[in-house]
C-alpha cells in the first residue's frame, strides 16, 4: 500500500508512528532528529539526490557493521557517537537478501573530476560482508594518481551500466588498475 511521505523539520518532529514515512533532504538532517522519537521500524526517507533511500529504524547493535560501512552506505549510526551498538538506520535494500549494493549509495561525486575512491573502496567492503555485488551507475568516476581498487574475496562482482556508459578514469592520466 502507499503511504504518503511526511515532510518536518528536525525541530518539529515528534513521536513518528510505525505507519509513518518521514522525509528529510540529506543524512545530517535525518541525524538532527532524537533516534529516540521513532519507533523500532519506523521508515525515514532520505531525498538528497546522491544518496537518496528508504531506511528503517533497528534498535539493534549494529557496531559490527558500521565497522566496516564508514561511509554509511547502508547504514547510518544513531546517535552517531555510539558507533552503532544503540542501533541506527538500515537501507531497506540491505534488508533484502542478495539485493546488489549501488555504489552512488556511498556518497560518489560521478563528475570525473573528484576523486571517487572513498565512496568506491567503501561500495567493495559492504559488499563483501553481505557476499553482494556492487553496481557501478552510468558516469564518469575518478580515482587520483595512485589510488587503486582491490576485490580479494570469492565470487566479487562488479557491475556497471556499459562500456560506454559507466567510465573510471584517473585523475593522473593513467588508467587504473
């Protein structure tokens, strides 16, 4: 069924009900709100277009993967200073077995310009702790001069949109290894 999105401000929201879906417009945003006000699978939309998803509020200990997710590509630590083990918000993809991990999700510039490194070596680990793919978007990504990408673990798939379409460039004037 559809539930249409409610849109606050960090400062107005308070108990947000489980049938709830609530918007914000970056992570920062999303974090400004007490993690206490939503209950435990209560859903928040995050619309900045880099990194825009669905997440679900889990009171669980998640340190051990916000350990690996540094860049908080499936899941955001809240509050932020427990390192996860109160629990934080869970991308609903990463809830479904085998869904494949979208790099842009880790916070890709695709501009061909900056370098895209952090956002693609996070992409590999997250991945790699679910047996998952990544999948690359449509653009140019660049890495610096001598930034390399490495995938060590059995069975890695690595998939883009097309030779044409899905470009890594590096920033130096070399290809990347």
């Amino acid at each position: 069924s559809f539930v249409m999105p409610v849109f606050v401000m960090p400062v107005q929201a308070q108990n947000v009900l489980r049938s709830q879906t609530v918007s914000f417009d970056s992570y920062a945003a999303l974090k400004a709100v007490p993690f206490e006000r939503f209950y435990d699978g209560a859903a928040a939309i995050v619309v900045n277009r880099r990194r825009a998803g669905t997440f679900i509020k889990n009171g669980s200990d998640l340190s051990a993967l916000v350990a690996i997710d540094t860049a908080e590509c499936v899941v955001i630590p809240s509050p932020p200073a427990t390192a996860g083990s109160s629990g934080g918000w869970v991308r609903k993809e990463w809830l479904q077995q085998g869904h494949p991990i979208r790099a842009e999700w880790c916070g890709l510039f695709i501009n061909g310009t900056n370098s895209d490194h952090i956002g693609l070596k996070a992409a590999l680990a997250v991945a790699e702790t679910g047996s998952r793919e990544v999948l690359l978007p449509a653009g140019n990504m660049a890495l610096a001069s001598g930034q390399s990408l490495t995938m060590d673990w059995v069975g890695a798939v690595v998939r883009g949109q097309g030779r044409e379409n899905t470009i890594i460039t590096s920033l130096g004037g070399t290809t990347p290894p």
